[in-house]
C-alpha cells in the first residue's frame, strides 16, 4: 500500500510540476532564441541569455500583454517585430517570456 502511495505522490508531481511542454511555450523559446533573436539584448534565465541591452526579463517579469505590445511596436531601442513576426508568433514568443519570466 506505501508503494502504490509513493508511486501516487510521485506521478502526481510529475503531471502536476510546473514544467512547460505545450506547443506554444516551445515555440515561443524557438522565436526568442533562434528568430527573433532576442537573447542578444534581453537576459532570460530559461533561455539561458545573459544580455545587457535591454532589460533583464526575469527582474521586471512583464505579463503577456506587455510583452505583446512590446515586440508589436517596439519600445526604445527595440525595433516593432510587426511584419516581421506572424501574430502567432508573436503570441507565442510573449507567452514564452511572460510564463518562463515568473519563475
């Protein structure tokens, strides 16, 4: 009965960790490390970027929303992704940021 327990425990942190294995989120890390490139200025931990131009995503933890606007229409020194980006990559790219910022 304690192995069918530890066995329960164990699978149900398995299922239930907060990994990130949808589509969305591997696509999003696809477009910030390898289109968009975005590492080159922006350190995300989960990217594995260490970069100083700009801001550290995982210090300001932006939500979804702002990283949308953010790489829609640019924002200081950052250039809008518009046209460059389809709006499901952009999607996803800001889901990236904002799930993977907030850990």
């Amino acid at each position: 009965m304690k192995i069918k327990l530890i066995f329960l425990l164990i699978f149900n942190l398995f299922i239930f960790s907060n990994s990130h294995s949808d589509e969305k989120f591997d696509l999003g890390k696809d477009i910030f490390l390898n289109v968009a490139n975005c590492g080159a200025c922006h350190s995300l931990k989960d990217a594995g970027t260490v970069a100083n131009v700009g801001p550290n995503l995982n210090d300001i933890k932006p939500d979804i929303g702002r990283v949308i606007n953010s790489v829609t229409n640019g924002i200081g020194v950052m250039p809008s992704f518009l046209g460059i980006l389809s709006e499901k990559e952009i999607n996803s790219v800001a889901y990236y940021v904002s799930e993977s910022s907030m850990n």
